[in-house]
C-alpha cells in the first residue's frame, strides 16, 4: 500500500524501438488490455463500502472484502505489473536491465520480438 507504481516505458525506449522497426521491416502492433488492473493478486486486506445501487437491503453498513485488485486502488498498477512480468519471464522473454518494461525474446530463426509495456497499453514489434 506504501509503494506508488505504474509501469511506464522510457521514451528513450520507445525511439530505440521505432528505429528497429525502421531498420529491420518489423512489424509493428499496439494493443491495450482492457481488464489488466482487475487480474492483481493483493497482499493485504483491503475493504470497501458497497457500491451504489448495489447495497444490500438491511445492510447498508456492511463493507466488501476484495479478493482481487480494482480499478482505482493505488495498488493496482504495481499488481498488475508483477502478475504480468512473472508470466512474461516464464515464457522465456528476457527484461531489460535498463527498463523494466522492454521485454524481449530470441526466436528459432534468429529474430526478435520487442514488448514495451506502458501500464496497461503495449508495442510489440517482430518479423
């Protein structure tokens, strides 16, 4: 809860990137995970008040215990992050060690494929 986290690519990276994809005729993909913050494991305890339109009659003063991340929770971004880069990792990518949030990837033949990671939107280049 202490730790304030978005995962954002250098614009340094992104240049590097485009200039590859210039250089070698990549292609060039952008997509945006629409429910990423909703698939975060929490660490702790976190409630919250019933949304409206949704109390239950009787028990308006009840809270929701969430077992999973929401949009909204200052913790979410960084969840999202951990689920996404320990599933990237186990599929064989490689992180940058100067931006954690390029991921890369030596095929069979020889090629490269290039994930940039920007919160929940991404590049991916390859032949």
């Amino acid at each position: 809860f202490n730790d304030i986290f978005s995962p954002v690519v250098k614009h340094s990276s992104i240049r590097v990137l485009l200039a590859l994809v210039a250089m070698y005729d990549l292609e060039l993909e952008q997509l945006d995970v629409k429910t990423a913050f909703l698939h975060g494991e929490l660490e702790e305890q976190i409630y919250m008040r019933q949304p409206q339109g949704f109390e239950i009659e009787g028990k308006e003063d009840h809270v929701c215990l969430l077992k999973k991340s929401l949009y909204g929770l200052k913790q979410s971004p960084r969840q999202w992050y951990k689920r996404f880069d320990s599933f990237m990792l186990g599929h064989g990518y490689l992180r940058s060690m100067y931006d954690s949030c390029v991921y890369f990837r030596k095929l069979n033949d020889g090629s490269f494929i290039y994930l940039l990671l920007y919160v929940d939107d991404m590049l991916i280049a390859a032949k």
